[in-house]
C-alpha cells in the first residue's frame, strides 16, 4: 500500500474543478478500500483508473505546452475525435479515445513504439481483468504489489520523458510572468499556484523538475529579478528538497 501511494506524486496538485479533484479522490478511495478487504481485482481496475488519468494529464500538458506538435500528432484521428480533442477543456476528454489510441500521442514526447507496447499491454491487463471471463489474476496481495511495482516504472518512464516538455513551460512562465504589473496575479505565490501550478495541473514529481531548472539561460532578460523572485518562491514553497 505505501509503495502504490508514489502514484500521487505523479498526479496534478490542484484541477481545474472540484469535480475532477472529487473523481481522482474516488478512485483513491475504491483503490484503498479493495485494497485493504483483499479484493485485490477491483482494487487494480481503480489503480488502472488512477494510471490512465496521469496519461490524460501527461497528454494536456503536451496540448498546452506545445499545441502546434499535439495537432499533428493528432493526424491518423477520426475528423470528430480530431476535432474534440483539439476543442476539450479538461483532460478526462481524452478517455473518448480508445486508450491504445491515445497513449500513441505519448510519441510526442519521445516515448518509441516500444515502449508504448509496453504501456498498452497494461491497457490489455486491465480489460482482462474486467470482463466476466471467470478469472481472477489478482487473487493475493504480492500478484497486484508486483503489477503496482510494473506500473509506476511505467509511470516514473513517461515522466523522464517529458521533462524537456515540463521545464519548456516552466521556462515560458518565468518569461511571460515575470512583471508584477502586467500579469493576473501581483503576489509570486499566487501566480505560481493559479497560473502554472493550476494551469498546467503540475504534480510534485513536474515541481522538481522546475526546481532543477538552470534559470541562467534567462540573466540576459531585462528583468531577471524578477525571474528569480517567482523561481526561489517556488523552491520556497514546493520543492521537496
């Protein structure tokens, strides 16, 4: 159990609605609670569950950060699906797609098809294991620890994979929101929170990728100050170090 709950250092810090913070709640609970009553089955379709949101997260940030790249990625799509996936306003509208077909946006930030095999036999694991086929795989508690371990490896993967993406925003913030008198919020901490945290629903493990990040590549801007002021209020006030 302390070993699966890493996961939640993947997952985003604040959403956008207190509906998707209520749903990702949910499927701790329905994880924590099969968990606990040995129903080791349903407690993997809820771990599932908590795994595929981190792709939909993973994937809008892609959508955010580099949207020119998330609309070709899209060729391939069905014009609909092309379509609302460009126009969706929250992550979970991604889980319209087929989930095979969607971790294949996962090549834009370098993850080859190999790896993306790998992420899609999970998605065939879980269907196994939701159909009515007689079978239980998951029937001892050290069957699902072991699948738990093979998930976050998984999940610590596509992380390592995006952090180009994830400090390319956090460098663009840095520039766009450096002047207290021209963004949405005048207080470091606030913009941090609303605007990057919020806006790009950044976990724990995308903060320590921003607290790595080598400020020096903006000394040149002509307000660096600034720039230093909202990075050393993030490391204040997020970074696990």
């Amino acid at each position: 159990m302390e070993e699966a709950a890493e996961l939640a250092n993947y997952l985003p810090l604040s959403f956008k609605t207190p509906k998707e913070q209520e749903y990702i709640e949910f499927l701790w609970d329905a994880f924590e609670t099969n968990y606990t009553h040995g129903k080791y089955q349903f407690a993997f379709l809820a771990y599932h569950m908590l795994t595929m949101s981190f792709v939909y997260f993973n994937i809008w940030q892609i959508k955010q950060t580099e949207p020119g790249d998330f609309e070709k990625g899209l060729i391939g799509f069905g014009k609909d699906i092309e379509k609302s996936l460009l126009e969706a306003t929250s992550p979970f509208v991604f889980s319209s797609v087929n989930e095979r077909s969607i971790l294949r946006l996962l090549k834009l930030i370098a993850c080859d098809n190999g790896k993306i095999g790998t992420y899609a036999k999970l998605v065939d694991d879980r269907n196994d294991s939701a159909h009515p086929n007689g079978n239980i795989f998951y029937s001892e508690q050290s069957a699902l620890d072991l699948k738990i371990r093979e998930i976050l490896r998984v999940v610590d993967e596509i992380q390592t994979h995006s952090a180009p993406m994830i400090q390319r925003c956090y460098s663009r913030f840095l520039a766009e929101s450096n002047d207290p008198e021209t963004r949405e919020y005048s207080d470091d901490a606030d913009q941090i929170r609303e605007v990057l945290i919020h806006g790009n629903y950044l976990s724990q493990k995308d903060i320590e990728l921003c607290a790595a990040f080598d400020i020096s590549e903006h000394e040149m801007h002509p307000n660096f100050p600034g720039i230093e002021s909202l990075y050393q209020t993030l490391q204040k006030q997020y970074s696990s170090e």
